[in-house]
C-alpha cells in the first residue's frame, strides 16, 4: 500500500513525499525514454535509406547493441516500415513508400502543377520532370513518363546537380549571376547524382566562359538547355517556374534521347516548355510583367 505524506512547502505550494512522489515522476522519464527510441528508429531508417542493410553496419551506425538493434528492426519489419530479404539484408519497406506518396500529394506544387506537366508530356511525347531548389541541389519532384519508352536516371526524390541537368538551370536563372559560379563548381568537384558511374562515363560540363555565356542566353530566352551534360545520350530542355513574388520557386523540363531532340526541335520546344512553366506560375499567384 503507497503512503502519501503532503508537505508545504515556504512558496505555499504543496509537494508529495514518499512511495506516491516517484510514481508521479515515472510519466517524464517515460517520455524521453520514448522519444529517444523514436529517434533511434528514424535514425535506423536513415541508415537503411543510406544502404547499410545488415545488423553489424547499423548497430555500428547507431552505436547501440545488436539485441537491441535487432529488436527495433523486427518491430519495423513488423509494422511493414522495413523489409528483411535473407541474405541481402533489410530494404524500405511498403508504408515508408506509401507515406512518401502521401507527402508529395501533400505538397500543393505537385497538386496544382500535375496538369500542366500531364499535358506538356502528352503533347510532346517526351518525358517531363518537375523539381524544386533543396540544399543546393536540384530535388525531383515529380515526373511523368513519355511515351517514346526511354529509360533514363531521373527518379522522383532523387537529387543532382543544378549547372548539370535544363531544371537546375532553370532554378538557377533565378538566382544572382554572381552565384552561377559557385553551383557549376559544385557539379564539377562533387558530380552530385552521380556516385554510381564511373568518372569516365559521367558527361563533362562545358567550360566556365562557355557556361556562362550559355547561362546569359538562357536567362533572354527563358529557357535552359541540358546538351548532354547530365546524361551522355540524353538532352533536356527547361523553364523556371515563379511564385507570386515573382521568385523562382521551381522548374519544369522536357527529356529525351539525342535523336528525339536535334538542335532545331530544342529550340522549338523552348517557348512550349516556357509557356507550361508560366501557365503553373500563374497557379501560384505570378503575373507576368
């Protein structure tokens, strides 16, 4: 039986002494018991998001033992938040997926700019991207496949490089020309997006005074090219998208295969892939001049 012994304190205030004052007390240190076992869970899915897959490499990562890592990654297979596939390891599994689709339906540039890119696809029969400015980087928010069965490396969720891809390009003629610089060495140095290939496969940029030069003639067209600078066989062309501030807030872009785009339909498809670009702006409160 819990004895409770009710002091007053000088303040006035009354305190509970006795085997009642630690129950009281339990609920606080449940509670960061409870969020540092969250935190340890997302960090143990960012691991598996950065492919350490096996026990030892993400214990190693969380620095926690491998009973208890192996506790928390049966309770997310459990919940469908992880898959285990024998001898491979453990995978994102399906509700990460669906939450994520969740997010990007969520995200209002997707809902009102979908349309657009719909129909700028259909029309062109090419494949249509839609990505945003994130951590210096180009981030992949949507895309809509052609028609023309291409198989190319943009994914939804994935980044690159901003001087590389006709979207950065996009992005970056809203920004000041003095940090053009900046965002092409960071292509050439880092390659971002591009981990996966060996150096010798990966498409080199055009000088500094040849991109800037090209930089200045997209920012009087209105439109960027990508002239096989991200993937070798594959050209893009792209338009920034602006806000009700008249900031670029996103980019919109047509791909396709070097046959599909010579230099003549390139310059053809610019005004197009601008107009779809003004007519989102126009979604988000933009006013053309």
């Amino acid at each position: 039986m819990h004895t409770i012994d009710i002091r007053e304190c000088g303040d006035g205030t009354a305190t509970m002494a006795g085997d009642q004052a630690g129950v009281l007390e339990r609920p606080e240190k449940q509670q960061g018991t409870g969020t540092q076992t969250l935190l340890r869970g997302l960090a143990l899915l960012e691991c598996v998001a950065d492919g350490i897959g096996d026990v030892k490499g993400i214990a190693s990562r969380l620095g926690t033992p491998r009973s208890t890592t192996h506790r928390m990654l049966n309770s997310l297979v459990a919940e469908r938040y992880l898959l285990h596939i024998p001898y491979k390891g453990y995978l994102l599994g399906p509700k990460l997926i669906q939450l994520g689709m969740k997010s990007l339906e969520q995200r209002p540039l997707i809902a009102l700019a979908r349309p657009h890119i719909e129909a700028l696809a259909m029309r062109t029969g090419d494949t249509v991207h839609l990505g945003v400015l994130e951590d210096g980087d180009v981030f992949y928010l949507d895309k809509i496949a052609g028609t023309r069965g291409l198989e190319m490396r943009s994914r939804v969720g994935r980044r690159m490089a901003l001087a590389s891809t006709s979207l950065g390009k996009g992005l970056l003629l809203g920004l000041p020309r003095d940090k053009w610089r900046q965002y092409y060495e960071r292509a050439v140095d880092s390659e971002v997006g591009m981990p996966d290939r060996p150096s010798q496969d990966r498409p080199p940029l055009a000088p500094w005074p040849e991109f800037e030069r090209r930089m200045a003639s997209y920012v009087d067209r209105g439109w960027s090219f990508d002239l096989e600078e991200n993937e070798i066989g594959i050209r893009c062309v792209g338009a920034p998208v602006r806000d009700v501030r008249d900031q670029v807030v996103a980019a919109v872009s047509v791909a396709s295969a070097v046959p599909y785009m010579p230099d003549d339909r390139m310059a053809e498809l610019g005004p197009v892939v601008r107009a779809t670009a003004e007519a989102i702006s126009k979604e988000l409160g933009w006013k053309p001049e």
